[in-house]
C-alpha cells in the first residue's frame, strides 16, 4: 500500500529540487546593483505618501466578507433546486427541511448583522468625531447657607 504513493512522494520532491535550485540559483548568479530606486517600496507606479502603519477602516472588509457569507448561500441553494426535481418523492420533505432549516440559519445570521449595525454604512465613530462635545453646565450656588435650606 506504501508502494502506491512513492510516485507522488518521487514527485513532491522533484518539484522541491526544482524550486530550490530556481531560487538559489537567482540569488546566486544575479546581479547584486542595489540603487535607492530599486530598494523604495513600489506602490503601483505611485510613490507613497505617509507611513504605511496608518489605521484603515475595516468596513470594507466586513462588508466583503458578509457579501461572501450570504452569496454562499446562493451557491448552495442553486444547485440543489436544480437537483430537487430528481429526487425521490419520500425523500423530498426530509430534504427541503434540512434546506429550511440551512435558510433559517442564514436568515438568523442575517437578522444579527443587521441588528448589530454591519449593514451600515456610515461609521459611527466618525459620527461622533463630528459632533460638538456638549458643554457642561455651570452648576448655581446658593447665596447664603439660609438660602440653601429649604423650611
């Protein structure tokens, strides 16, 4: 049974080799000219501005990954109603349950991003950056102590 995988295992480690020898040998024999062109972070032709250590709002990234979660769905859904034609007539309820129930977890994660605020796409840290702190007020002290007591 061993026997079976030794072509791959022959394989794996001539691509190894391979690789290696490809990356050694470019550190090895290529040119060594470094210039402070060539050592500058290159940004897509456009030379960078700033510290590259600078906060980035994640919303982007939650909104892709909610786009990936839920259009996953899609991706499970299509096929198998595709499929539900072909099934057999005692099977088809236990089957459309178990994807009712895939549909309703979905729907539950759905329901909680949207009442978490995921959806949004305003950032509310930004919103309270712009509005004015309130200003405190100036608490009023009574003239005398007799006018402090109240009889």
């Amino acid at each position: 049974m061993p026997s079976d995988y030794l072509p791959i295992l022959v394989l794996f480690l001539i691509a190894l080799v391979i690789a290696g020898v490809m990356v050694g040998g470019s550190w090895l024999f290529g040119p060594k000219r470094p210039t402070p062109a060539k050592e500058s972070p290159y940004e897509c032709g456009i030379t960078p501005v700033g510290s590259a250590r600078e906060r980035f709002p994640i919303h982007f990234y939650l909104t892709a990954m909610l786009f990936i979660i839920f259009d996953v769905e899609i991706a499970f859904l299509y096929p198998f109603f595709v499929a539900f034609r072909e099934l057999p007539a005692e099977v088809r309820p236990f089957v459309l349950g178990v994807v009712g129930f895939f549909t309703f977890l979905l729907v539950i994660g759905f329901v909680y991003e949207w009442k978490k605020g995921a959806l949004e796409w305003e950032d509310p840290v930004e919103h309270r950056r712009l509005e004015p702190a309130p200003q405190a007020q100036p608490a009023t002290e009574p003239v005398s102590a007799q006018e402090a007591t109240v009889p």
